[in-house]
C-alpha cells in the first residue's frame, strides 16, 4: 500500500489545522492581520491536504481494482505437427517451493483453467486479491470439426491458494480464505462469484507464455519473440 499518500496527507492537516485554529485565536483576541494570513494558512493546508487524500485514495482504488500476480509459466516445443511438449513452472507459494512439470499436448493452442474466487470491488480495494486454484491443463483445434474428432490431451493441475493468505492468517493450517468463503458464502456479503476461469494462446515451437491471475480471472501473455508472432497473427492454425 501506497501509505506515504497517507501519512503526508494527515501531517499536513495537522498542522493545517493548528495554524487554523491559532488563526482564529488570533482573530479573536483582536489581531486581525496575523489572524488573517494564520487562518488563511490554515484553510490553505487543509484544501490541500484533502486534495492529497483523494488523490492517494484513487491511486490506492487502482492499484487493488488491477493487481495482478503470476500464476504459472510455459514453454512450448513441437514436436509433431499438432503435438507440443509443455514445460510449466509454477512459483513458489507460501511453504510451496517453487514447482515444474512436463505435458504433452495435442492442438494448436493451450488452455489452462482455474476454479476462482471474485471479490467485490470493496473488498479488494480493502485487501482482498482474488483467490484461484489450478484446474486442467489441456489442447484445443483451432478447427470446431477437428475439436469433435481431433486426439485429445487434457492434465489435472494442482496449486493455488492453499494456505490462509491475506487478513485471515491468524486460521489454522486447513483453512484459508478460499475454504472459508465457499463455506460461508451466503453469510460473506464481500464474495462476488465462484466461478471456472481460462486462459489459452497459440502454440509455437520455442514460444513462452506467461499466466497471472487477475481480479477477475486468468490471463495470458506471450513473453518471446516466437509467442509474441503467433499470437499476433490471430491464432492461426500451426501445422
């Protein structure tokens, strides 16, 4: 959090609101010159100390409402014409080191998928990030008919929020925010929605991809030359 766009704001008003008050004192006891620029100093202060406040608050609002963290990493090689080989590495989480796997995968794109946990807007603005659990990796056809007949490649996935994470540390090892607010939902007025969340890009020869999870879900971003061409051609087929 952003706390300087705080604590200057607050110091400021104090002493805007002394230099205020000393102000008024002064115009009271009859000094009306001192009085004058004392209360003018003052009110000064403080309009711009209100300023700052609002403005650190919409920086702080933007920064919660688009906080983004990784969720996992690929690297892809083909080797066969619609068949790839997938490295994926996820972060290290909590007491979770860091983890990497390989998968084979038929298509012309991958997908992961996420079961996820959408906060209100409110929430995440108080510290709430969204909450996210690996599902499936798997291959999908640029082709629908292809999609229907075409070898099938799909990976359970494992990882996540696991741990208690956030406001809720102090919950014993077994809980954690996710368990919580599926268990009490009806009664946790800041859940929005549980809800399955994916993301996929076109495969490559040698492209790497990065996944992060957002406040609304997952999302995915080419992060190499090779990625980066096969995505901005439009998903096209890789043959």
């Amino acid at each position: 959090m952003f706390w300087w766009w705080w604590i200057a704001p607050v110091a400021v008003a104090i002493i805007g609101g002394l230099i205020l008050l000393s102000g008024l004192a002064s115009l009271f006891r009859g000094r009306f010159l001192g009085g004058f620029f004392g209360t003018a100093g003052g009110a000064v202060l403080l309009a711009g100390a209100l300023a700052a406040a609002m403005l650190g608050q919409n920086i702080q609002t933007y920064s919660r409402l688009t906080y983004e963290r990784p969720v996992a990493s690929l690297s892809v090689r083909q080797l066969a014409p619609q068949y790839f080989e997938a490295t994926v590495t996820q972060p290290a989480a909590g007491e979770l080191p860091a983890r990497t796997a390989v998968y084979p995968i038929n298509g012309d794109e991958w997908r992961m998928e996420a079961q996820v946990l959408k906060w209100k807007p409110w929430a995440n603005v108080v510290g709430l990030d969204a909450q996210y659990r690996l599902d499936r990796l798997s291959g999908r056809y640029q082709n629908i008919d292809q999609e229907r007949t075409g070898a099938r490649s799909v990976h359970a996935l494992s990882g996540g929020d696991v741990a208690s994470t956030g406001p809720l540390d102090f919950l014993p090892w077994s809980m954690s925010v996710w368990d919580v607010a599926r268990k009490y939902r009806r009664y946790v007025d800041a859940v929005d929605t549980l809800y399955g969340s994916a993301a996929y890009m076109p495969m490559v020869d040698g492209g790497t991809y990065e996944v992060w999870i957002t406040q609304s879900g997952l999302i995915a971003r080419p992060t190499n030359e090779a990625a980066r061409a096969a995505s901005a051609g439009g998903f096209v087929r890789v043959s």
